[in-house]
C-alpha cells in the first residue's frame, strides 16, 4: 500500500448479525416473556369457553362476564372521565400512604436493628400491632382523622408499614458482625459503619419488603375505598357490584391487578438500578 494513503474501510457488518448477537444477550428475557404471552392468552381462552357455556362445576360461571364483555366496558371507561378520575385518586392514595410508609419504616428499621434499646422498647408495640389487619382500622380511622381522605391514605400506610419494618430488620440481622468488626478497627464512625456497612447489606430485603408492601398497600386501600370511599378504583369495584354491573366489577379486578403489577414493578426497576451488584 503506497505511503500516505488511508486504509480501506471494513466493510459494514450486516444487521442479521447485530440482529443475532440481541437476540443472544436477551434470550432469557424474551423466553420468559414468551411463555408469559402464551399463559397468558390460555387464561383468556379458558375464560371465554367457561363463560360462554355457563359453565357449572362447583364454581358457577353463569353470570361471570366474558372478555368480550369486559373489553366493551373498558372501552366506555376509557372515554368516561369518572372513571380515570376514580384510577388517579386511587394511585395518589397509594404514592402518599406508601412514600409515608417507606420514610418512616426503613429509618426506624435500621435503628431497630442497630440499637439494642430501641429494638427492645418498640418492637413489641409493632408486633402487637402488626397482626391487626387494615380493616380493622377503618372504624378507628374515621374517628382519628378528620376526612375519609387522610383516613383513607392512613390505612394504606399501616398496610405497606408492617411489611418494609419487618424485612428491614432481617436484613439488618442478616449483616456480617464481622464486617462491622472490620470497619470499626479501621477506626470507622458510626455513620459511616451505617452508611457502609449496614446499609447496603440490608438493601436487598430493605426492597423486598418494599415490594410486599406495595401489594399490601393496594390490599389496604381498595378495602378502606369500598368501606369508607367516595371516590377511587376501589369503590368504582363495589358501585358496580351494587348496580349489578358484572363487567364493570371484572374490569374494576383487573385494573387494580394491573395497577398493583406496575407498581411492584417499579419498584423493582428501581432496585435493579440501585443495586446493579445483586442481579438474583
């Protein structure tokens, strides 16, 4: 090749192969997307054979609505502003009781787990009150705040509460005393054995109990909406049941499973970014 002249370009690879090498690195991801799809549509397909022959057999399906059904009254809710109304009312309920939860229940945690004093003083109050189930509050509730609102958005608290206290106490119990050994030789404060040591060891089930308590959390809420509610996806469940609506009541189930499924997997989108070490 004659001095000064450039190199003659690689010739550009062809897309299958970038095509094939994605496919490669996300194999695992579209199988279980895949047989998710295929689950999926076998749900549906067993749902429309049992509703359209009314199917008796212990479980009666005689007036279960069918898809077809279900999809007609989410058509109409799409274009009825009630209803997003209902949806948005529900999901600031779940981000405000469940954020109140988080900021309360991690810290407290944590100081639960470290300080053998404040473990001592409180943990019994959180174990006796912990098995009260969200339900039970709803009278208490109502007489403790002044709007079915903020007693609506208490009892999703305590809901999402217990659960993020819980597995943040076993993840603190689960850390290494000699990892807390080795800081403290290495003349570490208390702050920093908190920062380094205690917190990130106990972030994988820091975020598991985040997850449970956001199902916890939309359990709660649609329970208070139906009891004490005026408004939210909760309530719109119940109306339809009173007004004898069937496909509104299986659309209203499936929003909120819908809703419940995003949340949760926020939650864990937000995990794998804070944690890119634990992948399991």
């Amino acid at each position: 090749m004659p001095a000064g002249t450039a190199p003659p370009a690689a010739p550009p690879r062809p897309v299958w192969l970038y095509v094939r090498r994605w496919l490669a690195l996300n194999s695992e991801a579209l199988r279980a997307v895949l047989i998710g799809a295929v689950a999926l549509g076998l749900f549906l397909l067993a749902w429309h054979l049992l509703t359209t022959y009314r199917v008796v057999f212990f479980v009666r399906f005689t007036n279960v609505p069918s898809p077809a059904a279900v999809y007609e009254s989410l058509t109409r809710a799409m274009h009825d502003s009630k209803f997003m109304m209902h949806v948005l009312l529900s999901c600031r309920r779940i981000l405000i009781g469940f954020s109140l939860a988080a900021l309360v229940a991690v810290p407290l945690g944590l100081l639960m787990g470290r300080f053998k004093l404040i473990h001592e003083t409180l943990f019994p109050i959180t174990e006796i009150l912990r098995p009260i189930p969200a339900i039970a509050w709803v009278p208490m509730a109502i007489m403790l705040w002044p709007t079915n609102e903020q007693s609506i958005v208490f009892i999703t608290f305590l809901g999402s509460f217990f659960p993020i206290l819980v597995n943040t106490l076993h993840g603190m119990s689960l850390v290494d005393p000699v990892l807390v050994r080795a800081s403290q030789c290495l003349g570490a404060r208390e702050v920093s054995i908190f920062r380094e040591v205690y917190f990130p060891a106990s972030l994988p089930h820091i975020f598991t109990g985040l997850t449970v308590g956001m199902g916890v959390a939309w359990v709660s809420l649609i329970a208070a909406e139906m009891i004490s509610g005026q408004y939210g996806i909760g309530y719109f469940t119940w109306e339809a049941y009173s007004l004898v609506q069937y496909s509104d009541i299986a659309l209203g189930m499936i929003c909120i499973g819908v809703l419940g499924l995003g949340s949760s997997t926020l939650i864990r989108g937000l995990g794998r970014l804070v944690m890119p070490w634990n992948r399991t």
